[in-house]
C-alpha cells in the first residue's frame, strides 16, 4: 500500500475502537502530517512535540469526524492548526520574555548549516504557503499530485501548478535572483 | 495557461519522470530557441534532489512518534511542562515534572497517591486516586461525566521547608453535564442581595456558567 493510501473502511474501523487500524492510519500518514507541520509551525517550535499533539488529537477526536472519506484533509488541518496554535503561544510568550526563551525560539533548525540541502529546505520555508506545502508534500514519498489534491482539498491541476510555480520560485531563490523574497500565503498564476 | 507557466510544468514533469512524448517535444522546440532551459532543467532537478533529502531528513522524527497508549498523562508531559513552565514560571513546570517522575502512569494524580484517603466510602477504593477513577467510570456510565480536560491548571507551587519536594496546587477540570427543570442566576435585589433569577429564553450553545 503506498504511503497515503487509506481505506474508508479503515477509517470506520479506528473510529469504532480498532486500535490495530487507528495504528496502522497513523503510521502510514504520520510522514506527510510532518511535511505539512514543517510547513506551517513556528520557527523554533519542536516537530516532534506538535508530531505528539496531532497523534494525541487523532486518537481522542477521530471518533467525531463524520465522513471517513474526509480523513486526509481532516488529518491536515489538525496538523495545521496545531502548528498555528504552537505560534500563537510562541508570539504570547515573546511579549512576556522568560529566560532563555528566546534562545529556545531563534535555535536553528537541526539540519547542519553547510548542507546544502539544508540550506534548499530553508529557502522552500521562505514560498508562499500556496506553494511551500504542496512543494514538500510533493517529497514525501513521490506522493502523487491525485494524493496531495487530496490531502489539501484542492484539484489536481492547481496542484501540479502550485509544485511548478514553486519550484521555479525555488530556483529563483536559489540562485539569488529574487531581489526578494516572495511574500508568504500569496497565490498566484494559478490555473 | 501563460507561457511561462507551460516552461514551468514541462519542467516539473520532467523531474517528476511523468512527462509525455508531447511534453519532450515541446521542451525541445523551446530548447531550439532558447538551450537555457537544459540548465533549467539541471538546476531544477538538483534542487528537488536537495530538498527531498532535507525533507526525508527533517520528518525521519515521525517515523519514532507513536500513538499515546493514553492520551492524557506521560505523552504531552515535555509539551505541558513548557506550557506551565511559561504560563506559571519554571518553577511549576519543575513541580509538575517531579510530579509526573514520581508518579508517570497518572494525569495529575499527585504526591497523594497511594496514601489512604480515611474518608473514602466503601466501594470507592482505598485512595483518592482510587476513588476518584470509580466516580469518573461511574459518571461516565450514567452519563453525568463528560470528561476529563487533559491539562491541569497550576496555581501555586513551593519548595517544601524539608527539601523532599515541590507543593503544587493545581485544578483539575472536569466536564460534565446534567438536566434541570430551569436555570436561575444571581442577581441583586434592591437590598443588595443576592437572589436566583430564572433565566428566561435561554439559547442553545454553550454557556458559561
């Protein structure tokens, strides 16, 4: 079964208890829940606690989600809405400063900083969001325009042109040719 | 869809082996007039090689979350400690930690558990915990007991004089919910004191209480 693929039945299953399927639901869509989560969280904010938070979410809130064939994009905006309420609290806890905190929020990434895959994940963070999520949904696994239209709740065709427009965006920033960078949650060119 | 946009997507489905013989065809007649778009090509496909190592790199922490056994207590323990340790000050978050150390299986069950609660009626069990767990299980049978909001909220924390530990006062939320006849609030009368009001044409919702 590929990485995104999950069965209705599935769905019904972990929602009536079955803790094999809810685990197996986790499992083979917990890489992409990152990929959207590094999309959206705050700098700073720690991905395998917001990672905790959406499992925590899925296993006390799946059983009210209506339409299981909805999952994937109810899945997404747990994980989107967790990463945004990290940066709510991020920005209330910068306006009442507490030692060390700062330090904690401007820590760089893991990633070393002479990688230059590192350094083409830190410009992607710079795309509009429009563009930036498809574009790393894009790199989990080959997931499909079809399975990321899925997950984002948008055609396939405005898929394939946000991953384009965003890769040429990418390259742009790459090579220095932005005078700057594109301004972030902006769509444009879409089909 | 604008020229630039088709330079774009042939691109894109080039690098993502999904170009067809048209597409080929097209970059083609496009490199006839302008070979750049080989390099173009060259940078693209380096790039997304680049990002989709980084990708793999930075999300390879998902591989080693697991579903919590129990959403409540040990699993959100290092997210509820920064939350009370910026909410309540560090020293609440220290509070809660050697809490949850001395006691990791129980959501804010407290330095009591284990000791006899005396009080406790027959049939509750011997602890606080004991008897707290039976009145959640049995309110939750009768449809009393909602449930249990997942974070406590501190209110006060102290070193103990003897050094053996931290005090944490703390509440604990529980949701629940019952049937009335009517609803009243307080209200003051002319002599300033207080008397229920039913409360008329009450909407639905939720209510603050």
């Amino acid at each position: 079964m590929n990485q995104v693929d999950g069965s209705i039945g599935e769905v019904r299953a972990a929602q009536e208890g079955d803790h094999g399927a809810l685990r197996g639901l986790w499992q083979r869509h917990r890489r992409w829940v990152a990929a959207v989560l590094l999309a959206h969280k705050p700098r700073g904010a720690e991905l395998e606690d917001l990672l905790q938070e959406v499992a925590t979410i899925l296993v006390s809130r799946l059983s009210e989600l209506r339409d299981p064939a909805a999952f994937k994009p109810w899945l997404r905006m747990v994980a989107v809405n967790a990463a945004r309420a990290q940066g709510r609290k991020a920005s209330r806890r910068r306006e009442r400063p507490v030692e060390g905190l700062e330090e904690m929020l401007t820590a760089p990434e893991p990633l070393a900083e002479r990688d230059e895959a590192a350094r083409i994940l830190r410009l992607a963070m710079q795309l509009p969001d429009a563009y930036r999520e498809p574009l790393l949904l894009r790199c989990v696994h080959g997931m499909s325009h079809r399975e990321i239209g899925q997950v984002l709740d948008l055609p396939e065709t405005t898929i394939e042109t946000r991953i384009a427009r965003g890769r040429r965006m990418l390259r742009e920033l790459a090579a220095g040719a932005c005078a700057s960078p594109p301004v972030r949650g902006a769509a444009e060119g879409e089909l | 869809m604008t020229p630039v946009m088709d330079r774009d997507i042939l691109i894109a489905r080039v690098i993502d082996a999904e170009a067809s013989p048209e597409d080929w065809a097209t970059i083609r007649t496009l490199a006839e007039r302008d070979p750049s778009i080989w390099s173009e090509l060259a940078a693209a496909q380096q790039d997304q090689a680049d990002l989709a190592a980084a990708l793999a790199e930075a999300t390879r922490i998902a591989d080693r979350v697991d579903l919590p056994r129990d959403p409540a207590p040990s699993f959100v323990l290092r997210r509820r400690l920064r939350v009370a340790g910026a909410a309540g000050g560090w020293l609440a978050a220290a509070a809660l930690l050697l809490a949850w150390w001395v006691h990791p299986g129980s959501a804010g069950t407290g330095p009591e558990r284990g000791q006899e609660a005396g009080l406790v009626p027959s049939g509750f069990g011997a602890t606080a915990d004991d008897a707290l767990q039976a009145y959640l299980d049995r309110g939750v049978r009768d449809g009393r007991v909602v449930g249990v909001e997942p974070d406590l909220l501190i209110r006060d924390s102290r070193p103990l004089d003897d050094g053996s530990g931290v005090e944490i006062v703390y509440v604990r939320r529980i949701v629940e919910r019952m049937v009335v006849d009517k609803m009243y609030k307080a209200s003051l009368d002319e002599r300033g004191l207080y008397v229920p009001v039913p409360v008329q044409n009450l909407p639905s919702g939720r209510r603050r209480m």
